[in-house]
C-alpha cells in the first residue's frame, strides 16, 4: 500500500475534484490518497465523488490554511 499526497491548494472548482479523481485512477486498491485544498467547495465535492467511486475518505481535518483529506482507495 502507499501513501499518496497531492497539493491542490489554490484551485478553484472544479478542479481539485477533477485532479483528486485522476490521482484515485492511478492507484490501487488500498492506497491513501492525501489531498490538501484551499477551495471551501471541495468539502462539497469531494465527498460527491469519493460517493460516486466507491472510495472512503477516512478523514477530513480543517486547518487555518487548507482542508485536507483522507481517502482510501476502494
């Protein structure tokens, strides 16, 4: 298994969902995918696609500066 991170800090919608289902096509069952984003509509669309793949996120945290994502590969 392997642990993947992505910075899509500073991308607007749709974006970081887009870029987020590209790296989730790249890997293989069981990897985790960390995704960092600034765009306040990604707490919307994530959790839309991880529904729409079957993937899980496993954690969303909130920080001053970015949210970041948990997603395990399905």
């Amino acid at each position: 298994m392997s642990d993947t991170t992505i910075n899509l800090r500073g991308l607007k919608c749709p974006l970081p969902a887009l870029r987020t289902r590209k790296a989730l096509s790249k890997l293989v069952a069981g990897d985790l995918l960390t995704v960092e984003c600034t765009d306040p509509l990604a707490e919307i669309d994530l959790p839309n696609l991880v529904r729409e793949t079957g993937d899980t996120i496993e954690a969303t945290l909130r920080n001053t500066d970015a949210i970041v994502f948990r997603i395990r590969k399905r």
